[in-house]
C-alpha cells in the first residue's frame, strides 16, 4: 500500500525577499516492501514462479524459506518474498537463469 502526503518546502527568495512554500505531492510505501513488492495493483507472484525460484536457488545450495529469503533480500532487494509482484518474479527468474 502507498500513502499520499504533501511536503512542504521553503524556498528562499533570490534577492533576500520572503521565502515560498511549494508543497510537493509524496508518495511512500508502507510496510516492508521495496520497489519489488506487489504494492502496487500488480498481481502477486504465481506458485509456479515460485517453485521455479526455490529450484534455481535449490540448484546454489539455498535451500529453505529462510536461506531463499535472505538470499533474495541481499542480491534482488525483495523485502517481503509474500508480496512479491509476477512482473518481479520473472525479473528474478531470468537473473537467476543467467547465473545471478
């Protein structure tokens, strides 16, 4: 999930007049969650993306929800495996076919 919020800048003035206020429209993930998570209306990872992750990382040695997680977490920035989006699925997939 996002939340919409308006930050407030000041500017200052070139020729030492008032400042300005020029409010800013920001948008932050909530939760855990990085650029990677299905924060966003796409739809989450299918359990065929998923079994195929575990395999390519079985096939390193990284074996296990915990191992799979950390390693995902350190090379591939995923946060939540949970919320994992299909799009970012097939990202990693392909980057873990290529060696990575």
């Amino acid at each position: 999930m996002f939340k919409d919020l308006i930050e407030l800048v000041e500017l200052p003035h070139k020729e030492g007049g008032p400042t300005h206020l020029l409010k800013i429209p920001v948008r932050l993930a909530t939760g855990q969650g990085g650029t990677e998570d299905s924060e966003s209306d796409e739809p989450k990872m299918t359990d065929a993306q998923r079994r195929f992750i575990f395999r390519l990382l079985g096939d390193k040695g990284i074996e296990g929800e915990q191992e799979v997680a950390e390693y995902l977490q350190e090379n591939y920035e995923v946060l939540d495996l949970k919320k994992l989006g299909k799009r970012r699925a097939s990202e990693i997939i392909e980057g873990l076919k290529e060696g990575g």
